[in-house]
C-alpha cells in the first residue's frame, strides 16, 4: 500500500509541474531539456540543419524526426541550427497554397522540431562538429536557397554554402535527404548524390524532374530507392532520397537510418 502510494505522490508531483494553483494549464515560458539531454554523449558531434517546420515550406518534419531517432540511436551528440532568416513565404498545409501575407523566421519555426533548443547557423563552427547533416521539405529549396524558383541559377544562403564548403574542406561528413541534396550539387562541384530515380514510373516518383536539375547543377546523379543511400566516398557526402518517392513511412525511415549510420561510420567515432 505505501508503494501505491508513493507512486501516486510521484505522478501528482509531475502533473503539478504543468498546472498552476489555479488549475490551469502551466505553460513553459523557457526552452524545456534538449532532446539528447545535456551531458555528452561520448560519440561523434553532428550539427543538424533546419528550414523551418512543414514540408511545404519548411523542414519535413518526419525526415528531421527520422535523423534525430537514429542519431540518438548511434550515440552522437547534437546541436540544431538554422538560419535566422524569413521565410520564403508561408504554406497553409491544409489546402496546399500560400497563406496571403502571413510571415514567418526560419528559426522561430525550426525551433519547434528542436524543442526550443536551437542555434543561429551563422554560429555553427565546423570546429566544434565531426559532421553535418541537412533533412529536406521544401525549406531546403526554398529558404535554405532559392532552388524551387531559380533551379540549376539557384543562389543558396551564405552560411549554408559556408557550412558546406567548411566541412567538404575538413574531409567531414555531410548527409542529405529529399530534396537537400540539390544543395550539395550547388556547392559542391562534382559531387555524387542521389534524389532517387530519373522517370515518374506511373507516380511513383513524382519529382524525378529533380534528378536533371542536379546534373545540369555539375554533379553526378546516382540512382536509388527510398531505403538506399549513396554515399561519395571521395567527398564524404552521403545522400537518401526519402520523401521524393511514394513509399510507406517506415520505408523512409529506414533510408534515413542508413544515410544516418553511414555518415557516422564516416566520422570515425
């Protein structure tokens, strides 16, 4: 009977952390725990990136949960950044079509997937990561650079070509999905990198247009299923193609673990 009581004493504790004396709802005014918690981990440090929250003008937020799953799995330590910077423009994800004037930042949006624990990317330091790691959703294409209007004239943002090029010239690894890896064939002049496959195959892959735009882009295109990564050994870039294919979610979630699992491989840690 005690230990019935004091498990009920433990579970009203934690409750009132969340409701005031009033009976309201508590609601937190500061970033709550990391997610990976705040010691060390003991593995490789990896920096993750962000576009915002939202496929469709933002971050795909399965594709960034799917990262940090395996990255936890792997026993690496993370940071999250992103670009402190407006938004492209705002997507209302119910109908598919921009929300008339709504404005957003790249930041404040990206700090919803990072639980409030976000860095401006312009402090990521590719001295203090062993690897980088960027989740597609059209944020990629369209806040991280200008992809989704300029295709292969695109410009991409100035700290994510820094953090590019930094970590390409370090010999560390970078890994990309979706749509990311147009990034990579921006920056990185000659690198191999997959967005999946080159024909639609009935719907299947309704964005196989993007595989010419990343070799009009200068880079190589590699052919692969959504639970496949190709990884370029010689420029240490490992790419997946995840959401560019119709596939169960679990079948993306594998891919991304593989891409995930080979980058660390590739860190040494």
């Amino acid at each position: 009977m005690a230990a019935v009581r004091g498990l009920a004493a433990s579970r009203l504790a934690a409750a009132s952390a969340f409701v005031s004396p009033s009976g309201r709802l508590r609601l937190p005014c500061a970033p709550r725990a990391a997610l990976h918690g705040s010691a060390p981990r003991g593995g490789a440090k990896v920096a993750v990136v962000l576009s915002g929250c939202g496929v469709y003008d933002g971050t795909e937020i399965h594709e960034a949960s799917a990262i940090l799953v395996h990255l936890s799995r792997g026993g690496a330590e993370v940071q999250i950044f992103a670009p402190d910077v407006p938004q492209m423009h705002v997507i209302d994800h119910t109908k598919g079509q921009p929300a008339g004037s709504e404005t957003r930042n790249v930041l404040k949006e990206s700090a919803r997937i990072a639980r409030g624990k976000i860095t401006d990317l312009a402090q990521l330091s590719v001295a203090n990561h062993d690897a980088a790691i960027f989740p597609g959703g059209f944020g990629a294409a369209k806040n991280l650079s200008t992809f989704a209007v300029d295709g292969k004239d695109c410009k991409v943002h100035r700290d994510v070509e820094r953090v590019l090029k930094e970590f390409h010239g370090a010999g560390k690894p970078i890994g990309l999905c979706c749509i990311a890896p147009v990034l990579a064939a921006k920056v990185l002049r000659g690198v191999e990198v997959t967005v999946g496959h080159e024909q639609e195959e009935g719907g299947k892959w309704p964005h196989a247009g993007t595989a010419e735009a990343v070799k009009a882009l200068g880079a190589k295109h590699c052919v692969k299923d959504v639970t496949e990564a190709h990884v370029d050994g010689k420029n240490k870039v490992v790419t997946t193609p995840a959401f560019m294919g119709e596939a169960a979610l679990h079948h993306i979630h594998d891919g991304i673990g593989l891409m995930v699992k080979k980058v660390l491989e590739l860190t040494g840690k």
